[in-house]
C-alpha cells in the first residue's frame, strides 16, 4: 500500500457515513485554501501563468481557419458577446438534444461553421480558446443552471456520481469535498471543489488544464475507472458543481497547487 493510499484510507475512517451538502452561506472558492504566494500569483494579471494562455486564446479568436472563418466574424468582439456565457456552462443543446460544455460547445463551431476540424481533448488550442472565452466571465456570478428544465436531470445525474463511493478504496467525491473540507489531506487542505476558476493553471501541472481533466485525477486517486473526455457522466459531474457553485464569482484563469 503506498503512502497516499494509507493516508487517503486513514482520511475516510474520520469521514461521515453520508454526505451533507454544503450550505449557500459557507461555501468558499479554492483560492481560499491557497497559501499567499499561490494568492498572489493568481490576483497578479502580470503573474498569474494562465495569462499566457488567454493571449493565445485571443489569437485563435481571430484566427481565420476551414472555410476562411474565424470566431471573431461570426461572435465579433469577445469582450462584449462572450462575457457570461462560460458562467453559463454546461447548457443544454437543442440540436444535439444533450447537455454540453463549453470545450463541446467550441469545437460544435468549429466543425459545424468552420468546417475545420474540431480540437482534441485537452490540446493547447481547445484549452487556449476555452480559457480566452471564460475569462471574459472573470468576476460574473456563476448562473444557476437549474433554471433550464432541460438541465435539472443532468444536474441530478451529476450530484449522484458525487455521492457514489467508487473505485478500490470505495470513496466519493461528496466525502471529501462536502463533510470534510478544510481538514487536512496528506498535508494539504481539502477545497470545497467549487468549480470557479477552469480552465485553471496548476502548479502540480505546469500547465492549464480542464475540469475533466482535474476530475480525471480524482478519480484515478480513488483508484477507480476514469471516463473518456466529453463522456455525459463528466458533462453532468460539471453541471451539478457549476450548480453548486452558483451564485460564486468566476475566476477563470484561477491558479492553483
């Protein structure tokens, strides 16, 4: 048994047997948790590495690509026509009849108006354009995605597999970041898992990377089955924490350990 699994079981023998949602009134963004270097590193827009890639996401905004089509010529500004939406995301797609995330619902353009060919899972283009659009919702409340009727199942689809115990060390996500957060895990505090800043720049990284693939590690953490990128199961994982999270400020791009 390795060491983190040993301190990881230890950590669920403290852990209640069900989990409580965490109160309107109490919840905190991860940069709460952060120490203030990692502080100041995202505050400071000088600093903060995910900067660089919302530079390369303005490029790609303007960058004519298929049918000699860029972003910018259908969406124009993004300043002004993208402030909100990633606040807005995962949202229900009527053609698709399926939620979707903000990453699907970029490489939707890209396939069905730019005829090009759409960005693979966690490649530097999609997490460049995703990041550029998201950061124009830096500051906006996180909407409440349960206004749309369409999106309530899917966020109750989500909330099970955070309350789910999985994989070998038979955990779930609700037991950390619900009953447990701000006590310590392997010398590290546990966040609330308050979706606020993705795509997130991350120390332990050295890169932006996805919710998904944050999820991903969780789950490959727990020691149990991880599902592909764009799988509906990541969709609905992402809408019940944006739910979660509503209310809170976007972050986008937040920094973190």
């Amino acid at each position: 048994m390795t060491l983190v699994v040993f301190l990881v079981l230890g950590f669920i023998s403290t852990a209640p047997l069900s989990a409580t949602e965490i109160p309107l009134d109490q919840r905190k963004s991860g940069t709460e948790f952060m120490g203030p270097d990692s502080r100041a590193m995202q505050a400071d827009d000088t600093s903060n590495p995910g900067m660089l890639t919302v530079l390369d996401g303005e490029a790609l905004w303007s960058d004519k690509t298929g049918v000699e089509k860029s972003c910018a010529d259908c969406h124009g500004d993004a300043k002004t026509s993208m402030k909100g939406v990633a606040a807005r995301y995962p949202a229900f797609s009527k053609r698709r009849e399926a939620a979707v995330d903000l990453e699907a619902r970029i490489n939707g353009c890209r396939v069905g108006r730019q005829k090009a060919a759409a960005f693979a899972p966690e490649s530097k283009a999609l997490l460049a354009l995703t990041t550029y659009i998201a950061h124009q919702s830096r500051g906006m409340p996180i909407a409440d995605l349960s206004s749309d009727e369409h999106m309530r199942p899917v966020i109750e689809q989500g909330r099970k597999l955070f309350s789910e115990r999985q994989g070998q060390i038979n955990m779930s996500c609700a037991q950390c970041h619900d009953d447990n957060w701000g006590k310590s895990l392997a010398g590290n505090p546990v966040p609330q898992a308050h979706p606020t800043g993705y795509p997130i720049y991350r120390l332990e990284w050295q890169s932006m990377g996805s919710l998904q693939r944050r999820l991903r590690n969780c789950m490959i953490g727990m020691r149990a089955e991880s599902f592909p990128y764009g799988s509906p199961d990541y969709i609905a994982l992402e809408a019940f924490l944006m739910w979660r999270a509503r209310g809170m400020p976007m972050e986008t791009p937040a920094v973190r350990p």
